[in-house]
C-alpha cells in the first residue's frame, strides 16, 4: 500500500514574538459584550510597549464556542444518531490580527469545527461592523478556517444538504459560535501590541496518510515520494531570547479531524484542539484552558485525502486491507474501517494531537525567517456554477451546476456512508432503484447528467432549490499577503494534490514579478463546498471525487481564480467583490424542538446518585453519577459544566480541572423524554502527577420547569482522598513486608 509511515509532511512556521506583553483580561461573557469590551479599552490605554524591533501589530485572543452538549447531531459523518450527549473537550474560536505600520490589517481565525460556515462568517462580519464600525474587519481582510473536527453539534449551516441530519437550522449553535468568534477577534483587536513574525517548516511523519491512494496516483507527476508530501506552516515566537514574549504560534497542517471516530458522542475538539490545548498549558498553565492570553492555533490546509488513522483502512471481517478502487470488502462499504495509531479512539486522537504539538514546538525553537513587508489582501466572490476556464490549448471548458455522486453516499473507510453504495461507481454502474427513488425527489436534468460526467450523479444539488438551495453556488476566495508570506483561503476540502498546483500556480506567479514567497494553503474557510480533486482523481469517482461539486473541472476553474488574485496582489490591480453572498437565515426551518421541560429522577436536581470512593489513586478513574438535567438550557459558554476541586488549607475549594480538560468526561444521558428525566456522569481520570490531597466534583446544571423557567442547581460529591502513585507503592511495600515477616519472618529486597 502507498500509505504508512512513510507519509512526510512539510511544515512551514510562522513566528510570533510581542515585546512586554502583559495584559491578560478576563472574560465574563455574562456582563454582556459591551461591557467587557470597555474594560479591555482600559487595559488597552494603558499599555506601555516597546516598540523598537517590531515591524508589526499582533494581538490575539480566544473564544468558547462549544455549542449545544445535548441531543444535536454532530456535523461531520452525517450519521443519524450521532447526537451530542456531552463534553470531551470544549471548542474554542483562536483569531490572530497582524497589522503592518500603514494600519493595513488582516485576521486569521480558526475554529474547532467541521467547517467555517457562509452563515457563520455573514453574522460574524455583522457583529464586527456593529462593535468597531464599517471598513475595520469586513468579508475581505477576515479570514476563517476551521479544524475539521467531525465531533461538534451541527446546524450553523444555511443550505439544506449540511443540516439534514439536524433536522435544519440550530439557533443555539449559531449563536454560540459567532459570539465566540467576535470575543475572540475582538480581544486579538483590544491585545494588539508591538511585535514580530517568524516562518519556518519543517517535515512531520507518522501523523497523516493518504485515504484514497487509488485517486492519487491517477495524477501524472505522481511519485511516492511526492505523495509523502503535506505542509505544515506555523506561526511561533522567536523571540523570548531577545527579550520578547511569546504571544502565539499559528500552525498549518493537512490531517483529516477524524481520529474521534462515528461512534463518538461527546464534544470533541479531536486532534488539532488536543494539540493548541496542550500548547497553550504549556504557556497559561493548566488552570486556564480557553482563557489566553497565549494562543496556539493548529490550522487545517489541504486535508481533503488525507486521514489521521494511519494504521490504515481494514476489513473489520478478515482483517485484510480493503478493496483498493471501492473501499469495500467484499463488497460491504461498511466494513471498510480505517483506525490508529492507538488503541481506541481517544489514545489516536491523543498521540496525533501529541505528534502535532511536538513538531511545531521543535520548529519553534529553531531560528527561523524573520518576516518583513507589508499587508495586503484580495477578496472575491464567485459563482462556480458555469463558469468557463480555458485550457492550455486554448480550448474552453465550464464547470457544472452542483451535483453529488454515487460515491458520495459510499463514504470513506474513516466513517462510512449508506449501504449499498460504493466508491468508485461511475456513469453506467448506477442502480435503477436509488435512480428511481432519486427521481421522485428531483429528477436530475440531461444537462447536468452530461456535465457531471464521469460522475453517476445521485443528487443534483445545483438544481434542488426546495424548500431553499441545498448546495452554494456563489463561493468566497480569499488570499492575505505578509510580507513574503502569502495565505491562501480554500473554500472546501481540497485534496493534497489540487492544493499542491494551486501553490505551484501562485508562487510562479510571484516569481514572474520577481517575487519569492512561501505560499501557505488554509483549507475549510470562510464557506464550505465538499470537495475538490484534479481532473485525473476525479475520473477514478473515489467518494473525494464524488464529493467535487462543480464537475471535473472544478480545480481548473478554483486555479484560474486564484490565479487572478496572485496577479491583482503583485500588480495592485483591484478586483471586483463579484456577487454577494446570499444571506436567507432569516426564512430557515428548524424542526429540531428545543427542551420541553426537566424533571428529577430521583429527590432533586443535583442530587448524587453514585457517589466518589473515599480514597483512589493517581492513574485510576473516578466515577460519579448526578441527577441531572439537559444541558441545552445553558450552554455555559466560557465556563463548565463541572469542578474538580482540591481542599487547600483546609477552607478553601481550589478548581483543578474543568470540562474542557482532557482527563475529564461530562456525560448526559436521558431517561425519559416523556418524564424528562436524565442522569449525568462525571469521569475524572486522575493524572499521574496530581498533587495528592482531598478532592471534591461538582456538576453545574440548569433545569427547565414546567413552566418553562430555567433554574441553576449545583451538585456535589463528597469529598475523597487521592493519593499519589508513590504513596500506593509504599503502602503495598510495607503490606507485602509486613506479610511476609509474619509468615515467613524474612523478606527479600523489594525492587
Ligand atoms: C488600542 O490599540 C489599538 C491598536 O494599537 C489602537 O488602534 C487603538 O486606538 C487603541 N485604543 C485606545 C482606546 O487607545
Ligand atoms: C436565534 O434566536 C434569537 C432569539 O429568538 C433571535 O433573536 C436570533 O435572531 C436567532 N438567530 C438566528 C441566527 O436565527
Ligand atoms: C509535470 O512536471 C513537469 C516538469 O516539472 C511540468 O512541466 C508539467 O507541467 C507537470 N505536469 C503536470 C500535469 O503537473
Ligand atoms: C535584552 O535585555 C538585556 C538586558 O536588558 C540587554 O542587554 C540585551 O541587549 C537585550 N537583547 C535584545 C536582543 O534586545
Ligand atoms: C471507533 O473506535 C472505537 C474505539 O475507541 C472502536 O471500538 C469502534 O469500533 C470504532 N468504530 C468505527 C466505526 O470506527
Ligand atoms: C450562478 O450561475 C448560474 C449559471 O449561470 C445561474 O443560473 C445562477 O443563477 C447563478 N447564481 C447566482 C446566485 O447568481
Ligand atoms: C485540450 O486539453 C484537454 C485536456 O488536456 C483535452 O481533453 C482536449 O482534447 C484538448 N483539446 C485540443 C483541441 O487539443
Ligand atoms: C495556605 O497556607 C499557607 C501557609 O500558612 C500560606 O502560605 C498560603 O498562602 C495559604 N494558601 C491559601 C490559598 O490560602
Ligand atoms: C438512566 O439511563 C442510564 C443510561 O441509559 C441508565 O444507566 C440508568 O440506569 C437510568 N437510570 C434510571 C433511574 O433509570
């Protein structure tokens, strides 16, 4: 097979370094935006900075937009019954802005989602124009990426397609990510200081394979060693050696977010948060996950064929690697199941967050380009549907209308589709049936049957409008220029090789100009179109292929258009903003239905039904159970559901871990919808260095009465002991010693 640990990736950092930075704000979502926003103004006036070695203004910030823990489908795997039921890790938003000395300005944000959003960004540049006025952070010089986690609750979509699952449009998730977004570029604006940028790159093995090296070596050029090929850029702090301050690192990397797998019904940040949480502990300390002020971004690139489980794709019956065209074994899409490196899915999503943060932290300390120049950015909306491109040889071609393939519906080895479907089906292999029922909910028209090919088209978005478009049409593209670090916005999920010729086609475009730059790919932003594959891997229909909206001329059609904009960046030539984007929120259906009502199963809500042990020991698993209530009526944004809390001195409860802490769970599970009864489990996996003491654990809930008043209620544990390993090793010592001397009255050295 092509995949294994010969897998090379290119990382490119970027380096940041502020100089006396040292204003760190609290945030209090509940004193309302404004209010907050006024403190940081203060804090902002007063700052004393030196700006000497500086060539830029950078500031970043963060915002939690962990979106409903209950009973919302998660975005990703499109899987019926994957609802949330809790919190793993909280979902952060991590936005930098950089300005130059003429005030010019770019931010860059990455969520810890499936995908940016149209939506999403649309509400998002709103709030901004509300809070610092028209002109200062618009659809141009805001970018927004997204991590590609596959285990966050959807329905922050507008078109039909991406919320189905959801039952439409959720409220309660948009809203709790465009908030966190604006906090988040709001403080990086309010922490602007002084600082400086490093670039540097570097190779990570082991950490992404390819899943579709049937698609891939259709490419001409291709070799192995070219397929081993994924970049990685990061920003980091070069500086603490010339008196500077770390500030934050932004890192690229192309790496599916899918080590969590369809299975997984807790809220999950997955591999790249794991990475910026244990990045940012290692500057803020434990204590305060999602707080700041240092920011770790890991950022997405072109991720569209690469897969974090590298262990590869297996059949779950035999054993053996699947089907290499279909992904089937014996011709069962479903039991094509690609996993690793760990164990289960937790240790994976650890050890590929882990590999992540290790390299960029390796990169970071190594001296890297200091980057200079100025800021410049180029936007434009266009409409993909029918747009023609002219080939080398002077022959016009035209992308399609919006269609999915067959192979669509097969999905891939790291989370399955339907039955009965299978990559790599193409024109002609179509079954009648789903044809059938296909038709009865639209009938594709001989245009885009003809277009599409070779593509067996099983639903042609571009031409469902009911009851409102499915698919978009009118796509963002984006590119930043700093200095000679040009960011490119990928407005879908590139493949490695489509986002390969893009950065080719630009750096020559740069070179023509007399330019050398390093060309960094940001996949999954400001907008979100499936997939795009060269021509070559889409004549193969491999589910990358099925899933390439706009035809096979999709990648052409993406090149020429980010070509135009390398061209206006190095000639200063203008373009156009092209055609707006639509905005139909506002006539949405959610059929989804909020909480009715809560009610205790047991005395009251809190109440401990399984209580802690009186004593355990470091590296053992604390279990508790609460009467609990849904969680969808507080999101408790900026805050947690739960304490682990240590006794200090006596009196005073001092909180060690929250539930955006890895070595915690927050579960919820429902009783009975009819009663409205739930119970929630707490699990604390207590790390081998805790400091030994007494701990208590506390659940924060809501409830929701009858009468629909929503009430805050606490629970809380008794307190327990914890003890350290070494403790537990004595003690067994001095047992085993005291045994034996009484049984044998002698004891051999215990080593
Ligand atoms: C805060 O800092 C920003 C960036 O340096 C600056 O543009 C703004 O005027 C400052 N605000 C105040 C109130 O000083
Ligand atoms: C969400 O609901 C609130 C309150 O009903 C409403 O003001 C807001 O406009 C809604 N947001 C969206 C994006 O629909
Ligand atoms: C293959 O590589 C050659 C030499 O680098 C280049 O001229 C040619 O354009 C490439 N072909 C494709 C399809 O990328
Ligand atoms: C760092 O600070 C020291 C002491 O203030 C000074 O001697 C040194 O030159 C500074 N280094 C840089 C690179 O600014
Ligand atoms: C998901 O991972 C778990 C282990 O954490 C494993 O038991 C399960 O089979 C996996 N399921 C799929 C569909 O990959
Ligand atoms: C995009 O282009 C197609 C084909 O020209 C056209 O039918 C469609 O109305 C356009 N969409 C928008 C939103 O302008
Ligand atoms: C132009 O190139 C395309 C793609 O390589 C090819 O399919 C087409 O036949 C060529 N047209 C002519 C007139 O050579
Ligand atoms: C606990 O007591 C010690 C010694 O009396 C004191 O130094 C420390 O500040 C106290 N800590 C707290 C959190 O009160
Ligand atoms: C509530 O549901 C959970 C999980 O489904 C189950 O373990 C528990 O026993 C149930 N509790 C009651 C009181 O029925």
């Amino acid at each position: 097979m092509y995949y294994t640990n010969k897998f090379i990736s290119i990382l490119f950092v970027l380096a940041l370094t502020v100089h006396h930075y040292h204003h760190q704000i609290e945030c209090h979502r509940t004193d309302g935006l404004h209010k907050f926003y006024q403190s940081k103004l203060a804090a902002n006036q007063t700052s004393n900075v030196n700006s000497k070695a500086s060539s830029y203004k950078i500031g970043f910030g963060i915002g939690d937009i962990t979106g409903p823990a209950a009973e919302i489908n998660m975005m990703g795997y499109a899987k019926i019954g994957q609802d949330t039921k809790g919190i793993h890790m909280r979902l952060y938003s991590r936005a930098v802005i950089i300005a130059d000395q003429t005030g010019s300005r770019i931010c860059y944000v990455n969520v810890d989602l499936a995908s940016t959003t149209q939506i999403v960004k649309i509400l998002v540049i709103e709030q901004l124009e509300k809070l610092f006025g028209i002109g200062v952070y618009g659809h141009e010089n805001v970018m927004i990426g997204a991590t590609h986690t596959h285990s966050g609750p959807g329905g922050y979509f507008q078109y039909l397609l991406y919320i189905i699952t959801q039952e439409g449009y959720i409220n309660n998730s948009i809203t709790a990510i465009t908030e966190g977004i604006v906090k988040s570029i709001s403080d990086a604006h309010y922490n602007l200081r002084p600082g400086q940028l490093t670039y540097n790159k570097g190779e990570l093995l082991d950490t992404s394979v390819n899943r579709s090296p049937a698609s891939y070596i259709m490419n001409p050029n291709m070799s192995v060693q070219s397929m081993d090929y994924i970049i990685i850029n990061l920003f980091k702090d070069k500086a603490i050696d010339t008196n500077g301050t770390l500030m934050g690192i932004i890192d690229w990397f192309a790496v599916h977010g899918t080590s969590m797998n369809n299975t997984n019904k807790l809220i999950s940040s997955d591999n790249k948060g794991y990475a910026a949480m244990r990045y940012e502990e290692d500057y803020n300390g434990r204590l305060r996950i999602g707080k700041g002020p240092f920011v770790a971004i890991f950022a997405q690139a072109n991720e569209g064929d690469s897969s974090p489980n590298t262990k590869g794709a297996r059949c779950l019956d035999t054993g053996l690697p699947c089907d290499f065209i279909h992904g089937t074994c014996n011709n069962k899409n479903e039991l094509c199941v690609a996993s690793g490196p760990g164990k289960d899915m937790f240790e994976s999503t650890k050890i590929i967050g882990e590999r992540q943060y290790e390299k960029a932290k390796e990169l970071a300390k190594e001296t890297g380009e200091l980057v200079q120049g100025r800021i410049r950015y180029v936007y434009q909306n266009i409409n993909m549907t029918e747009r023609t491109v002219n080939l080398d040889n002077n022959t016009m071609v035209k992308t399609c209308a919006a269609a999915l393939g067959y192979s669509f519906a097969a999905g891939t080895s790291d989370g399955e589709g339907a039955q009965f479907f299978q990559q790599g089906t193409k024109l002609g292999d179509e079954s009648k049936f789903f044809d059938f029922i296909r038709n009865i909910i639209t009938k594709p028209s001989e245009e885009i049957l003809e277009c599409q090919k070779p593509k067996a088209v099983l639903l042609p978005v571009g031409e469902m409008k009911f009851p409102y478009q499915w698919t978009p049409e009118i796509m963002p593209t984006q590119m930043f220029e700093i200095g000679d670090l040009v960011l490119v916005g990928l407005p879908a999920e590139f493949t490695t090789m489509s986002g390969r010729r893009i950065r080719e086609d630009i750096e020559k475009i740069y070179e023509d100009s007399g330019r050398k730059v390093h060309v960094i790919l940001s996949g999954l932003v400001n907008s979100y179109s499936n997939y795009v594959t060269t021509y070559e891997e889409y004549q193969l229909q491999r589910y990358e292929g099925g899933s390439t909206l706009f035809g096979q001329y999709t990648l052409h059609a993406y090149r020429d258009q980010f070509k135009n904009l390398a061209k206006s960046l190095t000639s200063g030539e203008t373009v156009s903003l092209g055609p707006k984007l639509p905005n139909f929120i506002k006539t949405e259906i959610s059929l989804k239905p909020g909480v009715l009502y809560d009610w205790p199963i047991s005395k009251y809500f809190g109440e401990v039904l399984t209580d802690a042990l009186e004593q355990y020991y470091a590296g053992s698993r604390v279990k508790v159970k609460f009467c609990g209530a849904n969680p969808r009526n507080n999101l408790h944004l900026e805050g947690t559901f739960l304490t682990v809390e240590r006794l200090k001195n006596g009196t005073q409860w001092e909180v060690q871990a929250t539930d955006a802490h890895w070595e915690t769970m927050f579960i919820w599970n429902r009783n009975s919808t009819l009663l409205g009864t739930s119970e929630v489990t707490v699990m604390w996996d207590i790390p081998l260095d805790v400091e030994p003491g007494t701990y208590r654990i506390r659940y924060f809930g809501d409830s929701k009465s009858l009468r629909q008043k929503i009430e805050p209620f606490v629970g809380e544990t008794r307190p327990f002991q914890v003890r350290s390993l070494s403790e537990f090793e004595n003690e067994i010592y001095s047992f085993v010693k005291r045994f034996d001397l009484s049984q044998k009255g002698s004891f051999p050295s215990w080593k």
